[in-house]
C-alpha cells in the first residue's frame, strides 16, 4: 500500500523570459487559453486526480494569481445586480475551497529544484504531485489522475516521460533511460537534464508532471546546480534512483508548453476547437486564414 498523493507543488516563480514583452508584467500562468488562465487548468487537472491541497510557489510580481482564486466581491457583487447568474456562478464553482491553496515564495528564481525545495515545510512528510502549468495538458482521465493511477502500482517516483522528441530537441527537456516496462509504466533507469543530442540516452524526454517521495528534499537540500547553472529537479530525481523505484509513464493526453509563443496559439485552437460555444467562428476563421 502506498501512501496517497494529496498535496500539489504548483511552482509559478519562473520569469517567463521566452514570452516577453507579455510576461514584463503578467505572469505567464495567467495568459489565457480561450477564456481561462493556463493556471487554472493546471488546478482543475490536479483536481480531477483526487488532490486536495494546492501549494504555489510564486514570486515578486505573482500576486495577480493569489486574487485568481480568491472572491472578487464588487466583480460578483455587480454580475449579481445585472443579472448574469451563469457568469457569476461559473466564477464561483472556480473557486478552490477555503484553506486548500496556499502560497509561498521562492525569493530567487534558482531552477525547478530550488522552487520546489521552497514547498518543502508545506509538503512535510509525504508523498506529493508537482504540476509546471505551462505544461497544458488535455485529455481524459486528465494526466495527473493516469499518473496517480499508476503511482499506486508501481510506488516511488513516477514522472511523465511521454514524448518521443526529435533527436534535435532533447537538449530542451530532462531526457530518461528506459528500463523494464510495466503496461504503461516504464523503469527509469536514469535521467539527464538537457543533454546534447549525441549524449541522449534516448528520445524519451520528460515533461512537466512528477510524482515525487519526500526524500526528494534531502536532495534539493544540497542546492548544487546543475544545467543552465539551475538548481535542477532532474538532478535531484537522479539521485534518488536506485533508492527507490522510479518510472515514466505515457499519457494519452496532448500536451502544448503554453511557455513558448507557439506552443500557446497552438492550444488556443486545439482548445477553442473543443469548445461547443467557439469551435464553429472559429473553423471559419481558420479557413479562412488557409484557404490561400
Ligand atoms: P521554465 O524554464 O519553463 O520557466 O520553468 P521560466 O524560467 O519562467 O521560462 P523561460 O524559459 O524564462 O521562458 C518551468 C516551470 O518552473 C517554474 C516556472 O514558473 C515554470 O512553471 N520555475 C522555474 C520556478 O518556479 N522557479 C524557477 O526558478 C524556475
């Protein structure tokens, strides 16, 4: 039996410097998809999965996220006076319940590592997801609920090694050594972050969702950096196997990294796509841009 994942690490410190000039002063995880920041898709993904507790790892400038998920009373107070009961209640379902999110701060933006080491006294002594938001994943059940599915076979680490990546674009990503596989589950016998192409284990590259055991702050304790002189997760994760079992697990869901300008237009359409109320101007929109 396996101890259940009930807290999520959402770190959102990072500077967003790939989509400037719009992350000057917005923070990247409230950049919409459609009509909903990219962040809150995240939230209802971790949701979906059975979480309970939501721990942001922000930084200066983040706050806007914090009022995301709190009220807006003279917002709802005025859709309340006009009459605009669906738009109101939509705003009110969102809400996360009283005492599930909590905030801390990564006071220098380290790496991935030294944000979540940052979440460390909020996890405590248990077993934990972490979600990178602009990783936007969609599908059924949604990704963190197929990797916890698999957490409670296999134990230990899981993290998504979905993506086979062209040789060319592994030095961008943590990049795995497959072991045995396990049905969908596969051993990780390494991980590397952003080797060069020629040095990659293999194309099997990791992307922004991780299950991960407590231990993992022992690690990140030490602060050594790693690629890009970033306090790295990779390499704390690294260390941890052979400790403990570890494995990749592929989802079916699409990802698009709502990070980079393209990967973001790119899920604006797949999601607008899917939406009933959007999807018909839309198509027209993109014949319309096609048809030349
Ligand atoms: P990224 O590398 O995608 O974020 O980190 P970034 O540094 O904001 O992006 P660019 O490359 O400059 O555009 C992945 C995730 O880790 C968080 C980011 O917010 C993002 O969710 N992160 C990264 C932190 O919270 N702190 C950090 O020091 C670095």
């Amino acid at each position: 039996m396996v101890k259940p994942v009930r807290k999520a690490v959402l770190p959102v410190a990072g500077m967003g410097t790939r989509f400037l000039p719009a992350t000057k002063a917005v923070p990247k995880e409230m950049l919409p998809v459609v009509d909903k920041p990219v962040v809150q898709y995240a939230v209802e993904e971790a949701m979906k999965a059975g979480i309970e507790q939501f721990i942001f790892v922000t930084g200066r400038g983040k706050h806007i996220i914090e009022d995301h998920f709190d009220h807006a009373y003279e917002l709802e107070a005025l859709l309340r006076e006009r009459g605009k009961t669906e738009a109101l209640n939509g705003l009110l379902e969102d809400l996360p319940v009283t005492g599930s999110v909590s905030f801390t701060r990564q006071q220098r933006p380290l790496g991935l590592g030294h944000a979540v080491w940052s979440a460390r006294h909020l996890v405590g002594d248990e077993p934990f997801a972490v979600l990178l938001p602009d990783d936007l994943m969609i599908g059924e059940p949604s990704c963190m609920a197929q990797m916890i599915e698999a957490y409670h076979r296999v134990g230990g680490g899981v993290i998504v090694a979905a993506e086979e990546k062209p040789l060319e674009d592994v030095s961008r990503y943590g990049v795995i050594t497959p072991g045995v596989v396990r049905g969908d589950a596969i051993e990780v016998k390494s991980v590397i972050e952003k080797p060069k192409p020629e040095a990659a284990p293999s194309r099997l590259c990791v992307i922004g969702r991780y299950i991960l055991q407590p231990e993992i702050f022992a690690e990140l304790d030490k602060h050594e950096t790693g690629a890009g002189g970033e306090i790295q997760l990779t390499d704390a994760m690294a260390r941890l196997i052979g400790r403990m079992p570890f494995h990749g697990v592929k989802t079916n869901c699409a990802r698009f990294d709502c990070g980079d300008k393209v990967g973001f237009l790119q899920a604006n359409v797949a999601v607008g796509l899917t939406r009933p109320d959007i999807a018909p101007s839309l198509r027209k929109i993109i014949d319309q841009f096609t048809r030349s």
